[in-house]
C-alpha cells in the first residue's frame, strides 16, 4: 500500500493545536464555551491534539478564590460541559483544571478524547516564589497517595504525573503531559517520560 506524501502523519509528525482561549477568571462557564469553539476549530484544521493554558477553566489567577467551593463546583461542570461537547468532537483534549481530590486540591492537566476521561496529570512542581505562590492554594503530584480517581462519572480515572498516553492508530505517538514549572526543574518530569517511552 502506497503511503500520500504530503500526509505529515506518514512522516512521524502529528499536527497540535495550541490552543489559547479568551479567558475568565472565576467564570468556568464561559471558559468551558471557549474551549469548546477553540476544540471545533481545532478539529476543522485536522489537528490531532489541543493543548488548552494551565488552569483555563478557571484562570489561572484566582488566587485565594481557589479554596472557594463554588469555583471548584463551576470547574467540575465546566469540565463536564467539555467533556459532552467532546463526544462528537475526533480530537484529544489536554484541559487545564483545578481539581479537588478527597480534600486535597490539585492543579491538574485532565486529558480527554471522545467522552471519556484518559488521565488526569497534577502539577509537580509548584512555584513559590515572586508572584507566584501555588504552594499556597494546591497540593504537589508527589503528595497524592492516589493512581487512580473517580471523576465526572468515569470509575479508576488514571491520576498522577507518571501516565504516558498511546495514540490509537499512531504506534509511535505516545505523549506525557507536564505542567508550566514542571518543564523548568532541574530534571524535568518529562525527561522520566521520554526515558520510559514518551516521543
């Protein structure tokens, strides 16, 4: 069988959506009607992956209105209303939440493809310093005792900053996610990653 070769999919590339939003603060609802118009955009440019900002149901400078159930209430529907919108939509989806875990709250990349949650990967990494204090709001990956959550529904949700994601149909994608701070510590969690297999 001949391979096309202007298809940039038999040459090991897969085309990524970075996808930016208008976004927010503190209003999940409108985030999550954001990143559904930017999903679709994304799936009419054939795009196998977006890739959405840290924290964008939210935004990321809620600050002390993190710790407000409301917010996090209005996240999980946000993410829910993502979640449906992706039935329909052929494209994996790396959405930034704040998640609370048995009490514990977590800056988490959730990952999602037709319907169904495949992981969700917490921040490791929290700045504290400058402007930044993460500390302050969520907990670091390494403190979860959990490897798997219940979310949205969906039963034994993969949870933790170890989860590599293999592409249906492209065995040579395999991705990990990691999250802002993440990339910048002396040994990224990415480099594990690609030692275990992420290209």
């Amino acid at each position: 069988m001949k391979k096309e070769f202007f298809n940039l999919y038999n040459h090991d590339f897969i085309r990524a959506s970075v996808a930016v939003p208008e976004i927010r603060v503190a209003d999940p609802s409108f985030n999550a009607e954001q990143t559904v118009a930017l999903m679709e955009q994304a799936v009419e440019r054939h795009a196998l992956l977006a890739v959405f900002p840290e924290l964008g149901l939210s935004g990321y400078s809620c600050e002390d209105l993190f710790h407000q159930q409301a917010l996090l209430d209005g996240c999980r529907q946000a993410l829910r209303v993502v979640l449906e919108a992706s039935a329909r939509l052929p494209i994996i989806s790396v959405v930034g939440v704040p998640l609370q875990v048995n009490g514990l709250l977590f800056n988490c990349a959730v990952i999602i493809y037709k319907r169904k949650v495949l992981g969700v990967a917490p921040k490791t990494y929290l700045p504290n310093y400058r402007e930044y204090y993460e500390m302050r709001q969520f907990t670091p990956a390494d403190a979860s005792p959990w490897t798997t959550i219940d979310l949205l529904g969906q039963r034994y949700v993969p949870f933790g900053n170890r989860l590599i994601f293999q592409v249906e149909n492209i065995p040579d994608c395999r991705f990990y996610v990691e999250i802002c701070e993440d990339l910048w510590a002396p040994i990224p969690p990415s480099s594990y990653a690609a030692l275990a297999g992420a290209t």
